[in-house]
C-alpha cells in the first residue's frame, strides 16, 4: 500500500535548537497538510500545500514555525527556535481530490520533545 | 466552540454495538469521515459519507448522517477489543480545502 512518510519518528532536542521535520507525500497526491497533535488542544492544522503552493499556514505560528515544499515529494515543518510548548507529535498528510472522496492519508506522526 | 464535537470516552463490552456521535456547524459540508487512531499510530480512514447521502454500510461499520441536525454517527456492530481506539469525525467545509476534526472519542472494550 502506498503510504505517507515521516521522518523523524521521535526527536528529543533542547530548548532553543532547530528541528526539520519531512514528510514524503504519496506521489501523485497535490495536497499536503501539517497537523499538530496534543492532549490538550486535539488535532490541529498547521498548513497546507496544495500543488506545492501554501494555500493556508493561519494555524502555524508564524515566527518560529516555517512550512515549504521544495518539490512534490518532500514537504518540511521547521521550528527555531523550539520551545518546551512545540512538544506535540506532528502529522503529515497527503490528498488529492478524487471523483468520490476527499480523504486524506496520515504518516505515522513525528514525535517532538522539547526539553 | 469547535467546529465538530465529539464527546471524548465510550466504553463497551466486547460484542456490543458502539455508537459514537458527532456534531458539526458547517451545513455546506460536503464529505463527513471517520477516522481510527491507534496508539502510536496515525490516523486511519475508516470511512467517509457525502452529503447528499443519509446512511453507508460497510461490514461492520454504519454511518448515519442527519443534515437536518447536523449529526453524524458511526456503529459498530459486534465491537472486538482489536477495536480499541480513538476514533475522529471529520468534516471538508464546502468553500475549503482543509479538514476539520474533532477531538476525538476514546473507544474501550472490554472483554
């Protein structure tokens, strides 16, 4: 099956360091998106790419967060600096629009700690 | 509030039906899903209703949407402990791209 791929799994860095975050979206699908997962606040989106274009990145804090698609099969979620608050595990996913569904695929999540 | 509301536990009996509710806002939404998240894992789609439609079936799975109420509802008949999980509604509002959630309900089974 084709799947979405994150990398890294876990990351554990320290306040103040940069993390990438990359995803590989399923080749053919044109929309990526970045969500955020916490106890607290659930599932939450971050941004999202449609055609490599950024259509929407309201949810992203825009002076630590950055989110780019150098080309189709990697889209990247950076953070700098961190923060112990960033600590959240981050999903990936990619779509496309099909003639019966709008469902989108999940990757397994990045799970961040910041200490 | 939020967009979708789910309440956030349910807990059955191994073989029981599961009801697990959903409300949502947006009445021009055009696709609703169901969503399964295990743990360490993330999100599966389990199952998805268009608009236009009122019930699906799929194996064990009914999905039942009331665009009057806005209210979708996912069954589970015959639930097995292997259904453990947190399952999350989702709707695509009509003038967006994006994908609304929930906050998910926590399914326990119970041998």
């Amino acid at each position: 099956d084709a799947r979405v791929t994150q990398t890294p799994r876990h990351k554990v860095t320290e306040m103040g360091q940069e993390v990438t975050m990359r995803c590989q979206p399923i080749l053919g699908h044109n929309t990526v998106f970045w969500y955020r997962q916490t106890m607290m606040q659930g599932l939450e989106l971050l941004a999202y790419f449609r055609n490599r274009a950024p259509l929407d990145d309201s949810g992203m804090p825009k002076d630590r967060f950055s989110a780019e698609m150098p080309d189709a099969t990697l889209a990247t979620l950076k953070i700098q600096p961190s923060e112990p608050r960033d600590s959240a595990v981050y999903f990936c996913a990619s779509g496309s629009r099909t003639g019966r569904s709008y469902g989108y695929t999940f990757g397994s999540g990045t799970r961040l700690t910041v200490v | 509030g939020e967009d979708v509301e789910q309440s956030l536990f349910l807990s059955v009996r191994e073989g029981d039906s599961s009801v697990i509710n959903c409300t949502y806002t947006d009445s021009s939404s055009t696709y609703l899903y169901w969503y399964k998240q295990e743990p360490g894992a993330g999100l599966q789609l389990l199952t998805y209703i268009f608009s236009n439609m009122d019930m699906k079936q799929d194996q064990r799975l009914t999905v039942l949407l009331n665009k009057k109420d806005k209210h979708l509802s996912l069954r589970i008949a015959d639930t097995q402990t292997g259904d453990s999980a947190i399952y999350f509604c989702a709707e695509t509002p009509g003038n967006n791209n994006d994908m609304r959630f929930g906050a998910g309900t926590r399914l326990t089974v119970k041998p």
